[in-house]
C-alpha cells in the first residue's frame, strides 16, 4: 500500500484564509486519500500532537534554502503526528491575482496507521504571504488556524528577521522554539538569540547546540576519571579548530567549557590569526583561542575540526579524523579513535520537540559565547 | 563532580561497555536480545565504545559464524529490519563469542583474558554489564566462578562498574529465591543487581505510571469508593510450544503470576511515590504486595482456580491437550490455567477485588487490565429496561495493540432518550506515529545507563514469592488430585466464572 499525498488550494477571497474552509479540504482530502489508499485502511485516524509553525525562508540568502525546511518537516511529521502552519513570504509579483495578499494552500500526507489498520493522515497549511502586507496576516492566521488545546512549536530553522515583528509575534503565541545558530552567521545573530532566549518564556532548542551533544560527550568523558575533574580548575590553556561555516559552534563549545568551569571573565588579545582572548578568573588567567580551517578536504563536515584543553600540566584533545570517528588524547585516552555519530537534522528537531524542560547549560554556554563574540577579538 | 556532565545525563546514552552474555547462543539471546542490541545501535542509543562477549556451550567453527547466526535473528526478530548492512558491519565487528562449561574454573580465566584484550580493542577499560540468560541452576555456580576469577567487583568503580541482568524464573517459591539472593549479594551489591521481568519494560505498563500520576482526573477516582472491581488478563493462545518439560515443574502460577502479574498489579494498586527514582516506586510496590490479603490454606479454592487445556480449537487450528505436549506427563495435573481473587487490605482499595488469570491456549493473545467503576447511584435512563445501564471501563491494553479505551455510555441521537455504549480510544501507534520500542531494549539500555526503577529489588521478588509460596503450599496439601480442565480455545474453566458470580460479578471478553 502506498503513501497518498493530495493538494488543495483555499482560493483567496472575501476572506481569504477561512479555517472552516481549510478543516473542509482536509476531511475532503482524507476521503481522497482512503479511496486512493486501497479501501482495506477504510478509516482515517488523525493523529496530532503539536501545531508545528515553520518558517520558510525566500532564497534571499545564502544557506537559505525554502525546499531544506520543507524536507526537513516531512521527515519530521511520521514521527511527530503535528499539523504543520508553513509561512512564507514571497514578492507581491507572484501573487495569483491583483489584490491577494495572503492564499493557503492545504496538503495531506497519508500512510498506513503503524499496526493497528487505518491511515494516519497528517494536515499541512501553506500560507503564503505576498509582500510585508501579506506577512502581517500571519499570526492572526496562525491563531485560528492551530488546532485548539496543543501546544504550539516556531521552527525558525534559518536568519533571524532584520526588520518586522513576525518573530516577536509568532513566538508570543508558541509553546516552545527551535532554532539554528549554525545559520545565524550574520553580525549580531548569536547576540539577538541570548535577547530571544532571555526573553522567551518558552522552552527553546538549538540545532546548532544540539549537533555539539556527541562531542560533548566524548569531552566530559575525557574528564571522568578519578581526579580528572579537579583538573578543569587549573585550566591553563583552550584551542579550537572549526571549519570556516562551524565558527558559531566553536564559539558555544568555547561557552560551555568556560561557563561549565565558572569562567565569565575575558578580553580580547591579538593573535596573528582567528581569535585570541585572555580568560581571567581571581589570580588565574589563560589564553583562549579560535582558529578555522579550509583545508581539511577528503570528507564533507562542517563544524568543530579540533579541540586542545591543557590542564594541570596535561593535555586533552579531541581531533574530527575523518566524516564519523574522532581521536581521543589524554592520560587516560591514549590515541583513541572512536565513532561520533552525527544526527540529521530531522533526528534533532524530533528530539526538540520531546522534553520540554529548559536547557540551563545552553543559557550558560550561549551568554559566555555572545560575551566573547562582543569583543573586539570576533570581528578581526 | 565532573562539571562537563551536567545537562548530559538525559541524553540517555550510555558509558563504554562490554556486555557479556551467558547463554550468549540461546534463544533468548537470538531471539531477544541481540535483536534488542541491533535496534539500540540503529536508534544510536548504544554507546559509541561498545562489545558484546556471547557466552555458551555451544560451539562454533569461529566468530563469523556467531556472527552471522545472530544475523539472522536480528532479520527475523529485530523491530528495525531488515538489517542494514552497513551498520550491521559496524554493529559485528565488536562481537566476540567464548565457548565453555559453565563450571570450568579455567573457562572464567580465559573469558578474562579476553576481556582485558577487548578493553584495549576498545582503548578504554569500560563497564561489564552481565546477563545471565541461563537455566536458573546454573546461576549460582556463575557468579561463583565470576567471583573466584575476580571478573565482578563489589568496590564503587566510576569507571568499570560491574552490573549483571538476572533473567526469570527468580526462583521457584519463597526459600529458593532468599538463597539465590544471598548467592548473588556475595558477588554484587543490591544496586548492581538487575533482575529483569520483561513486563516492566513494555511501554503500557510504563504508561501505567504516567496515567495515573501524571493527569489530575483519575487519581481521584483510583480507589474503592469509585472502583468495583479490577481485572487483569494476561491470555495467551499458544500451548506450551516444546516447553512440556520446562512447564511440568513450573506451572503457571510460578511462570506468570508470580512476576508480570504482580508487576501490574502493583502498578495498577499501588500508591503514588514519592518520585520516580527506583526505590521510591519500588517501596511502593513492596508496600502492596505485603497488603495482599493472605490465603487461607483450608480455603484455597474460593480465591485461586487453576485448571488445564484440553483439546480444543485456536485461531482456526485443532490443538492437542497439555496432557498430549511433548514433555508432559499423561496423568499430569500441572495448571496451564490459573485465576485468582486478591484483596488489598489497605485504606485505599479495602473492598475492591482484583481479578487477575492468566492461561495458555485462550482464545488469543491479549494482556490487559481493566478498571470498572460504579454504576451511577441513580438510574436516571432505562430504568425499566436496564438500558440505560452502561459500565464505566477503563482498559489498559498491553499487548497488542497497545492503548487506553474508556467505556462509557452516550445518547443515541433520535428523540428517544436512550444509551448505547462508546468508546473513547487512545492507540500509541497513532497518537505518537511510531510503535513502541521493545521491552528488552528499554531495560538494557537502562540498565547499562545504572537505572533501576523499572527492575525488581530483591525484598519486591521475596514479597511477591511469599504470597505465591503460600498458595503452593495449599494445594500440595491438597495432595495430587485432578483439576478442571477448560477446552482450548475457551475463556477458561467453570469454576473460575463460579468464583465471581458469587460477587455478582463476571469476567469481561477482552
């Protein structure tokens, strides 16, 4: 039995984008799609349990890309049943007729329901916004379009807006946001991210700080041995190697192992290239530095290439050799290679979507990070 | 304290490990576990340093061959297949095999040469994780061996903990299972010990906890002023499956009742922890199997029927009795059937009974557990008729098709006044678009990641054995005698429906 998807089109009118229009197509759809699905599934099961709210960007930037979002959220409904709200603003130009500001498009996505016979259809709202005034009819669109007594989730997944409210809007009605700071390449980004975050009274994931969980891991593992520990105390030395686009991952690893440490204290130094500070804690004080590196060809990666930490007169490293596996290096990791299972981003954002609870770790490591970036040393 | 571990510990992946599988060729391990291994290394839950040591007597002409019939377990059993080739090369090629007696001291020596070679393999010392998927006798001869070749510690190792996994049957009634407790606490602490009823790791049972103590609406109603009964069923439609011989000195009683009934049961009755760190929920559960109301020996029979299938029909198939299954005796008297009456005596369930019955060769495979609340104090609709009476049910669906349905009455739309019952259902494969992962999965990966709520503490085992010791002391008091039989493919003998008319009540057709 195969999968149907179905299109329809709220045509645009007195009003626009009526939900009872849209509720409408959608159980239209599912009779489609049953017909179409063979019969023996002869019941539709609608399985919700989050309004998703994804933002879609135009190509208007570079690592902007309208169709990576769209795969992104069809990988991500089979395993997170949602209705998704996708927002897009496209040039007055494209508009169907003179005088259309905003037009919905629905779309359903049926499989068979996973051992229990029926199929599991999901709904999908597209609207698309024509110029800033098409754009303004987003969030009291989303409001009346989310279902009621669900919680609501932004995927921001691309450059924060540099003018307009829709941001600000869209996240006083949502539950929970998801971002990615590996796209939030422009100046200011990180520093209006720890301001959203700050404000935000809602649970909120990072991609990007989600890609640096397994490197993580395998860091705080450096340090579990007995006596170990202690040594992150007597720090006396930090090195990162990113890859040119992995810099806003360098940075917040650089954030969480200073603000894990209890460093907060730094200022910039010059350094004959990447970036330099002077981490300052009571008497203690000790270089940190940045580099990034484009010659790393023979495997496509992006992000951290290394990591040196010298401590207590020892020496910590973790080195990306290859797409998947890293070397160890410490006193009790002698040249240990090992596999660093990356997730897709898909893996991420359902992760993002399970526990709700606040991510203290993130807020320290980001606050330390956009504090470095703040100094003179990051725009070098 | 490792400051860079904060926020980690909910990733849920677990330390560097060498899990060592005694019994490491049988069908547990073929069928389950590395099954349950593959998935957890498919789903990257498995620690990126991780070996697998089979153990056994089998032997094999080398480790491919292992290899490739644990293969085929994982591509008929696995809940991810099939196999992916490539992460299965991955998967494999930590996977090493030991052939030996399980009484041959220089066995344990080479198995910890091999071990000290896995770890430098591997480039770090890392966990042992046992798992004794053995027959039980040879449990103790085990740990024995594992403690005279220093292969378990007892000391607090952050770094190379020792922990082993005890499969069921825990003992056969209450002595036997004290001593295998004190045989396994002279090798491990009480903490390192995981002693696992695969019951526990099923997403429903887990969901119990979560139903009850995680929504505002039904906890009020938990208890005997609104409850009139409870029933669980765990029925099963196939027979002993090759068994006989396995079956004949268990019996039901000792294979289900004693572990995954009780398990739900407890779930089901016990009162709310403190918080959900192991022994809180597992004082609780302690805490209602020590109020279970004992048996009176002379009067065994009015609370537990035990009877055993005769020929019959199942799933369209003619089935022998248990008494023609390979393994059993012709004069056997053995229940493959057995239904019991509990009653709690505590403040929140005193007048409630618990129905619990278990059976082999039943009309099909179901475990659920049922709540039915009181009829309404006044009949408002239907009096005359009746048809107005609709039972409250809340039923908890364990297997298959796993999922929560509340049973209630609704008006049927016309002028009439009249109810007709509903359901109002919930199904884990369409709320949350994926099937819930395996019981073994849930409870490996817990038990390398140290967590033991959902394993079973020793005084819990030693409860649960003292209330089944003393119905087995009943009836070998009542000498060997025949039992009521029940047709295969019927819900179970007379005698058990007799047990609840008596109450008015009557068991329900899951």
């Amino acid at each position: 039995m195969s999968a149907a998807e179905l299109r329809q089109t709220i045509l645009a009118g007195e009003a626009p984008v009526d939900p009872a229009a849209v509720d409408a197509a959608f159980s239209g759809l599912w009779r489609q799609a049953v017909e179409r699905m063979g019969g023996a599934n002869s019941h539709v099961v609608r399985a919700c349990l989050w309004n998703l709210v994804a933002h879609v960007p135009v190509q208007a930037a570079p690592g902007e890309e309208p169709e990576r979002v769209v795969r992104l959220l069809e990988q991500v409904i089979p395993a997170v049943p949602s209705r998704v709200i996708r927002l897009q603003t496209l040039p007055p130009s494209q508009a169907p007729a003179a005088g259309v500001e905003v037009q919905a498009r629905v779309r359903t996505h049926c499989l068979p329901g996973p051992g229990v016979g029926g199929t599991v259809c999901a709904e999908e709202v597209d609207l698309s916004g024509y110029g800033a005034a098409g754009e303004f009819h987003f969030p009291a669109l989303v409001r009346a379009l989310r279902v009621p007594d669900l919680p609501m989730a932004l995927l921001w997944l691309n450059a924060l807006p540099r003018e307009g409210t829709l941001l600000e809007q869209l996240i006083a009605d949502s539950d929970r946001i998801v971002v990615d700071s590996h796209f939030l390449t422009g100046e200011g980004d990180l520093m209006r991210l720890l301001e959203v975050v700050r404000k935000a009274r809602l649970s909120f994931a990072d991609l990007g700080w989600m890609r640096l969980t397994p490197a993580r891991y395998l860091i705080a593992k450096l340090f579990d041995p007995p006596g170990q520990a202690e040594k992150l105390q007597a720090l006396e030395g930090i090195r990162v190697e990113t890859t040119p686009d992995g810099r806003n991952e360098g940075v917040l690893l650089l954030g969480w192992l200073l603000s894990r440490c209890g460093y907060r204290e730094f200022k910039a130094e010059a350094a004959p290239a990447g970036h330099r500070w002077r981490v300052r804690r009571g008497n203690r004080s000790f270089p940190v530095e940045m580099t990034t590196r484009g010659d790393f060809a023979g495997f496509d990666y992006d992000g951290i290439l290394s990591l040196a930490i010298q401590a207590g007169n020892e020496r910590y490293t973790l080195d990306q050799v290859d797409q998947e596996h890293v070397a160890l290096d410490s006193p009790h990791h002698r040249h240990h290679k090992v596999a660093l299972h990356g997730w897709e981003d898909s893996e991420l954002v359902v992760a993002a979507l399970g526990s709700g609870e606040a991510d203290a770790v993130y807020g320290d490591a980001l606050a330390v990070a956009t504090g470095l970036m703040e100094t003179e040393a990051w725009n070098r | 304290m490792n400051p860079l571990r904060q926020g980690l510990l909910k990733e849920r992946i677990p330390d560097a490990q060498v899990m060592i599988i005694f019994g490491g060729s049988g069908d547990l391990a073929k069928r389950k576990l590395l099954p349950a291994l593959y998935t957890l290394a498919r789903e990257r839950l498995l620690p990126a340093t991780f070996a697998i040591m089979g153990v056994a007597r089998n032997e094999y002409e080398n480790e491919d061959v292992y290899r490739n019939e644990m293969r085929q377990g994982c591509d008929t059993f696995a809940r991810r297949r099939p196999v992916d080739d490539a992460l299965w090369s991955g998967f494999a090629r930590t996977m090493y095999y030991q052939s030996q007696e399980f009484d041959d001291p220089a066995a344990y020596k080479r198995l910890k040469a091999r071990l000290e070679e896995i770890d430098k393999e591997l480039g770090i010392p890392a966990h042992r994780l046992y798992y004794f998927a053995t027959p039980p006798s040879t449990f103790p001869m085990i740990v024995e061996h594992l403690m005279g070749s220093k292969l378990v510690s007892r000391a607090y190792e952050p770094w190379t903990r020792t922990r082993v996994i005890v499969e069921k049957p825990f003992g056969r009634d209450l002595e036997s299972a004290q001593a295998l407790n004190r045989k396994l606490k002279q090798a491990f602490r009480e903490s390192q010990i995981y002693r696992i009823d695969h019951y526990l790791g099923k997403e429903t049972v887990q969901n119990m906890l979560a139903f009850r103590f995680g929504n505002g609406i039904f906890e009020p109603l938990w208890n005997q002023r609104h409850v009139e009964q409870v029933q669980i069923t765990a029925a099963e439609s196939v027979g002993v499956e090759g068994r006989g011989g396995y079956f004949e000195e268990a019996g039901i009683l000792r294979d289900m009742v004693q572990n995954h009934l009780f398990q739900i049961l407890c779930l089901t009755a016990m009162e709310p922890p403190v918080s959900l760190d192991s022994d809180s929920v597992r004082d609780e559960k302690v805490k209602l199997l020590r109020s279970l109301r004992p048996i009176v020996p002379e009067r065994v029979d009015e609370s537990v029927v035990r009877a055993q299938y005769a020929a019959g029909h199942v799933l369209g198939r003619h089935v022998p009795g248990y008494r023609q299954e390979p393994g059993v005796a012709p004069g056997s008297v053995r229940e493959t059937y057995v239904a019991l009456r509990l009653m709690i005596d505590n403040w929140r369930w005193g007048s409630v009974p618990f129905y619990l019955r278990t059976a082999k060769r039943m009309p099909k495979k179901v475990t659920d557990i049922s709540i039915r609340f009181r009829d309404a104090p006044h009949l408002l609709f239907g009096a005359g008729d009746h048809r107005g009476q609709v039972p409250n049910v809340l039923t908890v669906r364990v297997q298959p098709d796993e999922g929560i349905s509340l049973h209630f009455g609704s008006k049927i739309p016309g002028p009439a006044m009249e109810l007709a019952p509903v359901n109002m259902e919930f199904r884990y494969g369409t709320s949350f678009g994926k099937e819930p992962p395996e019981a073994y999965e849930r409870l490996i990966l817990d038990a390398m990641l140290g967590e033991s709520t959902l394993f079973i503490r020793d005084d819990e085992t030693e409860a649960s054995w003292q209330f089944i010791t003393q119905v087995l002391q009943a009836w070998e008091a009542q000498g060997k005698r025949e039992i009521p039989v029940y047709p295969a493919g019927a819900w179970g003998p007379e005698e058990a429906d007799a047990m609840l008319a008596g109450a008015g009540h009557a068991w329900r057709q899951p």
